[in-house]
C-alpha cells in the first residue's frame, strides 16, 4: 500500500485474501495406517505402489478437481434418451478406420476440420448444422453429417446414430440420433464397441472439442440480447433488496424465475417477510418452527427465501455476488414429485401450479388461507339440454386461463405457406449438392390472443346428450364464463397437442400478447332459465364415485383428448397430476372404451 486508506486505489484491501492455499493428498494404507503422499502434479506415485492403484489414484484425483465449466455442464446437462437404434446398429465392413489424430479429421465434402460428426453406421465424417452464434448469427459446419443421412435414407438405409469428433472420451461422448422419432442427443450404450469398430479405442481418446452441452452454456452465457433488450444503452446495474437473484443450481431456471416474479407480489412478501421484516412474519415463522424441523418446514424455507431476496441481508454493490442460492427450498418443494425432486429441466407453468399446491397444505396447518388466493380465476359452465330447453350451472375454482391455440386462425397464412414453399426448394437445392443460400428467418403463424380467448370461451356441442327430462338422445351445448376475476391473472398458452398420430407436438407459432386484455365481455351470465334436475340417468350418473379434476380435464381436452378421455385419465391416476393423466392417455389411447362415457360407480 502507497496511502494509508482503506478500500480506495493504493489503500489497503481488507476483501484480499490475506492467506495462500496449499493443497497436499495422501493416500492411507490400512489397517496400519501408513501415509503415502501423492504428487498430482507431476504424477509421481510412490514406487511401491502397483500400477492400477495409481491409475485409480490419478482419477480420484482428477474428479476432484473438476473445473467450474465442468461442473457446471454436469449441473446444465439433462437427462438424455438411449437411442433405440443403438442396440442393433448396422455396420459396415467397407475398410474405413479412422486415425486417432485428430488433425486428420476431415469434413468429406467441405473440408472442414472443426465441428466434424462421425457416421457410425457407414464411417462417413461429415460437419454439423449451422448453429446460432452468441452474437446472433449464424456460423458453424454445412449440415454434411446431415445431408448424407438423408441421401442413405432415401437409399433404405437408416444411419441415424453419429457421434461428435473431439467430444470422445472414456467417459462418453455427444451422440446424435439423425431419426425421425428420435432427432435428438441420445445415449448410446454401446458406444465403445460401434467406435472399435472404426479403430477408435474409446479409452485412449481425449477431448478436443466442446461438447453440445457447453456450446448451449456459451450462448445462453454470451448471448447477445440487444434484439430484446436496451440495445445501444448504457444500462445502470441495480443493487439492493428486491434486486437479489437466485443461483441456477443446474436445470433450476424454471424455478428461479418462478419464486423471483412470486416474491414480487404483496401477498407474498407480507406472508413470508412482513411490512418491517425486523418485526414482521419472517421472524415469527422461525420462531414458531422447531430447530429440528426447519429443515422440513416449507414456510420456513419460504420465509429464508423472502429475507434473502428482500432485505439488504445478501446485498453488495451488484453484480453475480449479489445472489442466493435457495438448495433447502428446491430439495422441499421437489420432494416426493417425480419430476421436480430430479436436477432435470422442467416447466415454469407446471412448477408454479405444483408450488401454488404445496404452499396451500402449508398454510391450511398452519391456519393460514392459501397464499395464491389472489389468483384464483372463478368459472361458471353453462350446460343446455336442447331437447327440454332446460340448463345445468357448474362452479369451478382455478388458478390459471389455460388457452388452447387455434392455429386455423392465424393472420398471416399466406405468409406462412409461401416461406414453406421456398424453404421446401431450399431443402431439395441442398439435397442436390447446390450452394447453400443464406438462410431467412422463418415465418411463423401468428395466432392473435382474442382467437384463443374465443376458442376457449365459445359454445361447444356435445351430440349423444341423453336428456333427463325427456330420457332421449339429442344434442346439447356447453359454455363457460367467468365468475370470479383474480387480482393476478395467469394465462397458460396449451403449445402442446395430440396430432393425428397419436403423438404429442408442440405448435411453433406466435401468439402476442396485447398490452391490454378486455375480459368483460366472458363474464358468466345467468338468465331466468328452468333448471334440468339434479338427477341424472343411470347412464351418466356419477355421483357416488371419485370426481375427476377439472383442471386435468380441461388441459387434457385443450391438447386434443376429448372430454370422456380426460375423465378417464384423471380417475385412473386418483387425480395426481396433468403429467400422470397424460402419460396413461398415450398409453391406453388405443382401447376401446378410451373415448366412452365414464361408467357408473358400483
């Protein structure tokens, strides 16, 4: 230091480690407990110690030191699907073997030596797709490795499966799956074998190159958002209580997001903090929660949240420091659900309903209303009998407008058909060998929200209505409106669909959102009709039996299930859940009774 002062420029820094790390391992010889020291560095094992021990020694060691880039892509990776291929690939015996040296990799039709992805059915090396750079643009290989599957294809030959050059290592590699059904990373247990047989030891490789899930970690790192954001400006980093964020601690984005627009709400930040947090709930939840049990106690490790987001508790002067790192939380709330215990990346919108659930049991023991009252949405279903002219009304309570997409109502169809149209000649051009255009930007349907409103809230005809009163077979029709409007409005766009094949999809088409959304006109409406009776026919009477929950039903019918067949797969799974009710959906769709009415308890 050149002055005495502390924190300034030539001061004293107080935040400087004022201590080095010395970092020694020993491996403990048992039972006599002998101490061998080991040096990593330069790998010199002791000379006594036999050649196997050393290798296991050189890779504890090596695991333990694991890089923050690597530990972060294990935390960033998902799970990925063994390719169904993979078991019975088909191989040829054509004399290819592929050096070891990887200035040797070559793309076959471009030249290219980076980015270069191995056919593992024929040894073709080909580069990879274009891809998205951090900056926005395109960059990367030609799509080779790619258009060589599909001219085997088109020959009867299916060589999906590829694997990326520089990625292979004892530990595995990125494989893809060029097929139809697959056309993602997959797992291939088989992987040293399909490599030897191109004269690759799997054993002996090091990694060269990125792997997938680190180039997805670049972008989203590096990714330039001037396209959504301030572009140009000089943008002032905000500090303080109400501006902490929330570590990702690996596929944890959905709930981060989640937890940091709840903890912008009133509600919540009275429920968990309180108007003063020094006098306030927060204090009063830890004191009412056992020391042994707080670990255990969801409103505890809500209240843990609200003060590290809210107070200056984890405030420093901005910047990635300014952060917390909720483990306790995520572990609680994940806790016995199938998908949200697992580190995997999972659904905002599920996230939320699933958190909404466990803080309701939460604040019922504890004597408390639910704290996401105020997004409860009240609707009120109408059901016409034609036949008598009589009606039935139905109450239901949910937290969530789930909106299907009628893409049959997109403004700008013909824009959408004539880049199709040109995308298509693009396709065959490059099939054919042709020089690869710039790509444009695709044209996608744009599906206005007053259609999805209409198509959620519009009349639907329901044929094959037994009528109670006239005990005939007619038609009727059903309608909903809104009874209650919530303080905070969730709006769910239902993306996902059943297509004509059974299979689930998801619609790639925009929807903008207005800057104001006019629901006045959906308000339930009562009129002076006669009521149709309580009791039903035999035939459709339920009332003895479990109920299947609406919102399931509703999300069910919205992906293109009917009515009878969300009924169905809420009851067989007691109501557990829209991802439980789905899965049994695509299991039974093909049984007969799959789109019957529910029978009759008993």
């Amino acid at each position: 230091p050149t002055k005495l002062a502390i924190g300034v420029e030539g001061g004293f820094n107080v935040e400087e480690e004022q201590f080095d790390y010395e970092k020694t391992n020993y491996l403990a010889v048992y039972p006599e407990m002998k101490l061998i020291k080991l040096d990593h560095a330069h790998k010199l094992w002791h000379p006594e110690l036999p050649e196997l021990v050393g290798m296991v020694v050189e890779g504890v060691l090596k695991a333990s030191d694991l890089s923050a880039d690597e530990a972060q892509v294990m935390a960033w990776e998902d799970k990925r699907q063994v390719s169904k291929y993979a078991e019975s690939l088909v191989q040829l015996d054509n004399g290819i073997k592929i050096s070891p040296d990887p200035s040797t990799w070559v793309c076959a039709e471009s030249g290219m030596k980076e980015g270069l992805w191995l056919n593992l059915s024929d040894g073709h090396i080909g580069s990879g797709r274009r891809q998205v750079g951090a900056d926005g643009t395109m960059s990367g290989g030609t799509g080779a490795a790619l258009k060589h599957y599909q001219e085997c294809k088109a020959q009867g030959n299916n060589f999906c499966l590829c694997v990326k050059l520089g990625t292979i290592t004892p530990a595995g590699a990125d494989v893809y799956s060029y097929a139809e059904d697959e056309d993602d990373m997959v797992e291939d247990p088989k992987l040293r074998e399909h490599l030897a047989h191109w004269g690759i030891n799997m054993m002996q490789m090091e990694k060269t190159e990125k792997s997938m899930a680190e180039l997805q970690i670049d972008l989203n790192v590096k990714f330039d958002f001037d396209k959504i954001c301030e572009s140009g400006k000089q943008l002032q980093t905000l500090a303080g209580p109400g501006y902490v964020g929330l570590k990702n601690l690996g596929n944890s984005c959905y709930m981060n997001s989640v937890m940091q627009v709840l903890f912008s709400l009133d509600e919540f930040r009275e429920r968990y903090l309180g108007a003063a947090p020094q006098l306030g709930a927060a204090p009063q939840i830890f004191a009412s929660a056992a020391p042994a049990g707080a670990a255990d106690d969801l409103r505890v490790q809500m209240a843990k949240l609200a003060t590290g987001l809210l107070t200056p508790r984890y405030c420093g002067g901005g910047g990635e420091g300014d952060c917390v790192a909720p483990q306790m939380f995520k572990f609680l709330a994940g806790k016995g659900h199938p998908e949200f215990s697992t580190g995997n990346q999972q659904d905002a919108q599920e996230y939320l309903m699933h958190v909404f659930k466990v803080l309701e049991r939460a604040d019922r023991a504890a004597g408390l209303p639910p704290v996401h009252r105020p997004f409860n949405v009240g609707f009120e279903e109408c059901f016409k009998d034609l036949q008598s002219g009589r009606v039935r009304y139905k109450s239901d309570v949910q937290c969530q407008l789930s909106l299907p997409i009628p893409l049959d109502r997109a403004v700008n169809t013909a824009e959408v058909s004539s880049y199709e149209e040109r995308h298509a000649k693009r396709q065959k051009s490059s099939a054919a060998g042709a020089a690869e255009e710039d790509k444009e930007e695709p044209v996608k349907p744009r599906v206005p929200m007053e259609a999805c409103l209409e198509a959620f809230f519009g009349e639907a005809v329901v044929d094959g209505y037994l009528s109670p009163v006239t005990g005939e077979k007619g038609v009727a029709h059903k309608r909903q409106g809104i009874s209650a409007y919530p303080k905070y409005l969730v709006l769910h766009m239902c993306r996902y669909v059943v297509g004509d094949d059974w299979r689930p999809k998801k619609l790639d088409c925009l929807v903008p959102a207005p800057p104001t959304l006019d629901l006045s006109k959906y308000r339930a409406k009562r009129g002076g009709e006669e009521l149709l009776p309580e009791d039903e026919p035999p035939s459709a009477a339920a009332s003895a039996g479990p109920v299947p929950d609406a919102s399931i039903v509703q999300q069910l019918t919205a992906m293109g299930f009917s009515e009878n067949a969300g009924k169905r797969a809420a009851l067989s799974v007691s109501n557990a859940g829209v991802e439980q009710a789905v899965e049994w959906a695509f299991e039974h769709n093909g049984d007969a009774d799959f789109n019957d009415p529910v029978p009759a308890p008993g």
